[in-house]
C-alpha cells in the first residue's frame, strides 16, 4: 500500500455539525491535491474519510423496520428527529442492521448534516475528483481491527475523542465527545471517556480487554506516554490502530492512518 500525507495548518479544518467545517477550504483543497498527487491519482472516484465530529453515529433498537430500504429509512429518520441537534430531513442518513433477533433490530445509523457533508464533497470536486462513500473517522477504522474477537478502540483527534467496541462485524459501542481547550480539563475528559468504555466493555462482555487499539496523534507509544493514560486504573496495553507496514508509512506522522487503512481493507 502507498500512502501519502500532506498537513494542515491550525484551524485549516473546524470539524463539527455545523458549517463552516474547512476554516480554509483552499488549503484543504491544495492538500487533497497534493497528497493524491503524490500517489499518482489524478482523477476519478476517492472515499472520502470524515472527522467523527462532522456526524453522528448511533447504535438505536427498533422492533422491526419495512422491507424497502426507502421506507425503513423514513422510520429511521423519524426516530432521529428528537436525538440529533439538527435538521434531519435536509441530512445524509445510512443505517446498517448489526443483529436481528426476534422482535429487535439492533442498528448502526449515522447521520450527516446536509451542509456539512456538502462543504468535504465539494473541496473533493474542486481537487478534480469524484467524492464516493464518505465514512466517519471511527466507523472506517473499524474495518482495520481483528474481526474474530471483541475490541476496544480510541480514536482521538485532539479535539474530541471516540470509544468505540466491536466484535466480529459488529459495532457494540460507539461514543464521540468533544474535549475542552484547557489542557488540564482535556486531559481528565479523555481518560473519563476511556475509563466509562472499559467499565462498559466489563459489564457488556463480561472480561477486559487485553489491547487499546488507539488512533491519534503520536500513535500508541504518545498515548502510553501521555497523562490521560497515567488517569486509567490499571489500563490495558496500548496498540496502534490500523499501522501499516514501516515501507508504507515511512513518510506518514505515527498514528494517522486507521481510517485510510480501515477503508480500504
């Protein structure tokens, strides 16, 4: 797998549900440029991978849902309407069923305001490419992890920060929160989340995990380093998410690439 990367400067890209997303959109333009570029792809059809921050991802229970993946839609917006802090109808909604038992559907759903899904397919289009499935940070890494036993993963950008459990093919867990500026605050935020995940891994699946599985800045070794880990009782080891092999991401800042790998896996 090639890879390439290509920064942004601070407040280049403001993820969030509402617009505007790209505090630069050229500079976020330039950089899809450069960095397909760098990989030869000049043209054609990209998958677009999001900040968690820019959706919302659910795991909703519902009794049963219409055959036609039209109406059922209709049932699953309508369900959204009181849950989400903004305009369903005018938002991108997708749903996946994770488990179906006997009167229960368990769903993924994960919705996009309209506007901001617009604002990252439009900077596509201007880089000169076709933007196709567009995937939150978190549900794109998922696809990067073990399939064969259950997994808790951290996805942190910073800025917020997403828990998420799987197991198998299924999504058991996934919670984003944003972080406050003060350091010491974000700090004691970000362990919170991953203690309130492990105690949910715990009671869920009656076990620990063995393994982190961590995106973020620095990667697993910044995070075994970090004061948010040294907040955790106990905590598991920490592993990278979604790493790749060292040719490939040579050039590549440690712990960026769950998505891109996850993606495309």
């Amino acid at each position: 797998m090639t890879m390439a990367f290509a920064s942004l400067s601070a407040g280049a890209l403001l993820p969030g549900l509402k617009v505007p997303n790209l505090g630069d959109a050229r500079a976020v333009r330039l950089a899809v440029e450069s960095a397909l570029g760098d990989i030869g792809v000049r043209n054609g059809a990209v998958t677009v991978v999001v900040p968690d921050a820019a959706a919302r991802v659910l795991l909703l229970d519902f009794d049963t849902l219409p055959a036609k993946r039209t109406e059922a839609l209709s049932v699953v917006r309508f369900r959204l309407r009181k849950m989400v802090p903004f305009d369903v109808e005018g938002s991108s909604v997708s749903y996946q069923v994770m488990t179906q038992r006997i009167g229960q559907l368990e769903v993924l759903v994960t919705v996009m305001p309209g506007d901001v899904l617009e604002e990252y397919e439009s900077v596509v289009r201007e880089a000169g490419f076709d933007p196709g499935a567009v995937l939150p940070s978190t549900l794109a890494a998922a696809a990067a992890v073990d399939g064969r036993g259950a997994t808790l993963m951290v996805n942190y950008n910073g800025a917020s920060v997403t828990t998420a459990v799987t197991q198998g093919e299924e999504m058991l867990l996934h919670r984003s929160m944003d972080l406050p500026y003060e350091p010491l605050a974000h700090e004691e935020e970000m362990a919170q989340a991953v203690i309130t995940a492990l105690a949910w891994y715990e009671d869920t699946l009656r076990g620990t995990p063995a393994t982190i599985y961590y995106a973020g800045p620095g990667g697993a070794r910044a995070a075994a380093q970090s004061r948010w880990i040294s907040l955790v009782d106990s905590p598991p080891r920490i592993a990278d998410l979604g790493s790749t092999d060292a040719s490939a991401a040579r050039a590549m800042p440690a712990g960026i690439t769950a998505g891109v790998t996850g993606s495309l896996a």
